[in-house]
C-alpha cells in the first residue's frame, strides 16, 4: 500500500489525495504536490483542478419561490380582471419567478444543480398562476359557466 508523502499513513491505491491530511500526490510519479500546482514540478503531468466540494444548500430555499408564487396566485385572483388593474396581473404573477431568481443567484455557487432547481420552481409558480388566470377568467366569464358545465356533464356520461 502506497504511503502518503505528508503524514506517512497508508492510502489505498489509487488515490491521490490522501484522506488524512490531504496532502496531493502526483498521479504519474507519485510526487508530494504543492497544494496550489496545476503540473507536477517532478515529471511535468497536468494536474486536473480538485472538483469543487458542494456546499450544503437547505430545502428552505424552495419555499422562498413557493411562498411568493402563493403571494402572487392570490394578488392575482383579488385583482379585478374586467377593470383596470388587469394591468398588474403580469406584475403580481413574477413574484415566484422572482423568488425562484434570489434562491438561485444567492445558492449557484454553493450548489449550482440545487440552484437551478429553485429556479425551476419559480417557473413553475409563474405557469400555474397562468393555468390558474385562464380558469378564473373562463369561469367568470358570462356564459361560460353554462359552456363548462356542459362540458363536464358530456365527460361523465363519456365516462360513465
Ligand atoms: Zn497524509
Ligand atoms: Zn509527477
């Protein structure tokens, strides 16, 4: 079993880095490394950069597009459709994108994937807002309740 450069204890073969203290070994020749080289000073081997250890980022970040894609379904609901303020839905209705953007610029760097996943689920709060303006304005809408109803009772007799 090799031995590590730094600290002498035994390190399983084929690791570079040793576990107890870290000390970097070349890959080719076996040398201890200066922790910063980016080529072995002994045979000249690229060394390939340490991947980047991920940081933990916690679950909570979710809550912050969640909370304020909520925020914005219920502006958007309270906001009158047929007046002027129809104006501010596509400004109430980012609000979860918007959070979605905090939790990922504010993470990308500890955790890029989980970073993008916040993001996701800021778009996602944008498409159910819209899913949800569509059905709050056929169901307000005069005479598309009867419409729908109709249409519900087709599907269960299709059904049924
Ligand atoms: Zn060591
Ligand atoms: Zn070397």
């Amino acid at each position: 079993m090799p031995r590590c450069l730094g600290c002498g204890q035994n390190i399983p073969p084929g690791i570079n880095v040793c576990p107890y203290c870290g000390t970097r070994h070349c890959v080719k020749c076996g040398q201890k490394l200066p922790s910063s080289a980016e080529s072995c000073p002994y045979c000249g081997v690229l060394i390939h950069p340490q991947p980047k250890e991920k940081q933990y980022v916690s679950n909570k970040w979710y809550l912050l597009p969640i909370l304020l894609g909520g925020v914005a379904l219920f502006a958007t609901f309270y906001t009158d459709l047929s007046g002027p303020y129809i104006a501010f839905v596509p400004v109430h209705s980012t609000y979860g994108l918007i959070g979605g953007f905090v939790a990922y610029f504010l993470n990308k760097k500890k955790d890029s994937q989980k970073a993008e996943r916040f993001l996701v689920v800021g778009a996602l709060t944008l498409l159910v807002i819209g899913v949800a303006i569509v059905a709050h304005a056929l169901l307000t809408a005069q005479g598309r309740i009867s419409t729908l109803a109709l249409v519900i009772k087709k599907l269960c007799i299709i059904v049924g």
